[in-house]
C-alpha cells in the first residue's frame, strides 16, 4: 500500500533552457528543487537537440526558458523541450517563459502582417503545452492567444517597493510614456499614492510624416518622475521621454521596466542621458557589458518560484497580487 501511495505521489519537476542558466538556478533555488539534468546542444547546421536524462513520467514539468537573443534560437529550444516532455509521458505541461517572444507582433498594423504573438502560442500548443506563465506580457490581449490557463504575473510589487524605499514619496510622479500604459500607471500611482502624468505623442505639423512631438500631460515641474514600462530594447522613446520631463521641469527622472532587453545602443543612450536611475528586472540575462553605473537589477526569481508553487499546489496565482502595498 505504501509503495502505491509513493508511486501515485504529485512529482514537481523543473525544466531550463540554455537562454538564462541563472535565473533557472535562482528558482531552483527558491523552490527547493534540482534542476532535471539536461542534455542540449547545436548540431554543425544548427539544428538543436535536447534530452532529459532522467524519468518525468507522470510528472508535473516546468518548463522554463526566457526569450532573448538569439530569440529564434531559444523559443525553438523551448518548443523542442515542451515536445520531449509531452512525448516522455509528463502530465502536465508549463511553459515558463519570463519573457515572452514576438510579443510586441500582438496585432496587424498594416495588411499583409502576420500576427506573431499568436502564431508562438499555436506552436506551444502543438507542441503539448498545458499551461502558459509569462511576466508582463506586452499587452493583455496575449492572454486569449493561448487556449489553456495563462499565468500572467506582474513586476509592479517588485519593482514598486525598489521605488518607494529609495525615492522621497512626496516628490513622486508615475509616469505613463504613452497612452497605451496609462492603465499600468494607474496601478503604480494607488501604491505610491501619486500624482500621475502622460507623455502623449503627436506629429509635428510642420515635419510631415516625420519625427513626433512628445508632449507632457501633467504637472511634473520639479518632480521627481517615475516612467513606467514593460520593456527597454533600444532605449529611444525612454530617453526622448525623459528629456521631455526635463524640458517641463522634471527634478530627476528614474526609468522602471520589466525587460531589460537593452539592445545596442540602448546602454550607450541611457549612459549619456540625464536618467538617475534605471530600474529593471532579470526575466533577460543581462551581459556585464550592458551593465552600467545607475542600472539597477532586481531578482524576479521569487516571484516566479511563488506562482510556479502555486500552480502545482493548485492555489491562486492571482492572490499573489491582491492588496499590494510598499
């Protein structure tokens, strides 16, 4: 009887890549866990071969694996482990990707344009995926992409609570860089319980078709402001943002993001920018070239080991965000 109990007992495994071998210590870590051994390497052509060398037969897998560059690369490795899983008999299946690949392709802006966000959660989907956990997802919409369950978690605790024991409170102000965050922002003003301002974008009249006008909605005159985003790539829009703030009396201005994917020449824009401080994550391995005096990293393997613990638990991850506070 006791060798049935055993043999029918609930098994967390957890599963990386080779994209971010550090974060996928860290949650080990977190959760208390080893790492299944993997085998994963390019062949001569660059075809990739993964596999694992120990039984996940009944398991409940964790599959994690961030999408940085080389982008293709990984997210082919990731669907090549989710397949290895569903074909060595786990039974269920969670994609892990901290960032999510082709986000930002979320809709058609044009004709002729594929939808590329969706097209990667078909492909999780065919490969065996039971179950998607992503990390400020570019846009929420990304959520019904997927038929299964979507653990979509959020950095705003994480990175709120950085703010608001670094910066004086009563000189704060959230600030959205474009309409499409304004929700986002709202959500940072409740917690530090600040003003809010936008950067609303428009084309110059007199430059046709050409370069935007960023306008500052809001009193951010000798302000402290705190621009929020899910994500850094070439850093351009950040730091027009922040010389706009400038422009309008901003006192400082600390950029806060998800993603640090700090594509060249982002490092060398915010280095020679007025930005005190710049505030990401590590769902993206950062290199130590990327890495600059005023970058600021935060560890978002806790969060990540909580939901990941509250799925096989079968508890809530939405409650990992009620009633937020710092």
């Amino acid at each position: 009887m006791t060798g049935i109990t055993q043999s029918n007992a609930k098994r967390m495994v957890l599963l990386a890549g080779r994209s971010h071998p550090e974060l996928a210590q860290a949650v080990a870590a977190e959760l208390g866990v080893d790492l299944v051994p993997t085998r994963a390497y390019n062949f001569a052509n660059g075809e990739i071969f993964v596999r694992f060398d120990e039984s996940i037969r009944g398991c409940d897998a964790f599959v994690l694996q961030t999408h940085t560059a080389p982008v293709n690369e990984w997210i082919m490795e990731h669907l090549l482990m989710v397949d290895a899983l569903k074909r060595a008999s786990a039974k269920r299946i969670t994609v892990v990707a901290p960032f999510y690949g082709y986000a930002r392709q979320d809709k058609k802006h044009a004709g002729r344009e594929p939808i590329s966000a969706r097209l990667m959660a078909d492909l999780f989907t065919a490969a065996g995926a039971d179950r998607l956990m992503s990390v400020d997802l570019h846009t929420a919409q990304i959520q019904g992409f997927f038929d299964g369950p979507v653990d979509h978690l959020f950095a705003l605790p994480i990175l709120a609570a950085h703010i608001g024991r670094t910066v004086d409170r009563n000189k704060i102000t959230v600030v959205s860089p474009d309409a499409g965050r304004v929700r986002v922002a709202e959500r940072w003003t409740d917690i530090l319980d600040s003003p809010l301002a936008i950067i609303h974008k428009r084309r110059d009249p007199d430059v046709p078709n050409e370069a935007k006008v960023l306008e500052v909605v809001g009193d951010v005159k000798g302000r402290i402001c705190v621009v929020v985003d899910d994500m850094i790539d070439t850093g351009g829009t950040i730091v027009k943002a922040a010389e706009a703030l400038f422009e309008n009396g901003a006192e400082d201005v600390i950029v806060t993001a998800t993603h640090g994917i700090l594509s060249s020449p982002a490092v060398e824009r915010l280095q020679n920018s007025r930005i005190k401080e710049v505030v990401v994550t590590d769902t993206l391995p950062i290199a130590a070239e990327n890495r600059f005096p005023g970058l600021t990293v935060l560890p978002i393997a806790p969060l990540l080991a909580r939901a990941i613990r509250e799925v096989f638990d079968e508890g809530s991850v939405a409650g990992l965000f009620d009633h937020v506070g710092v």
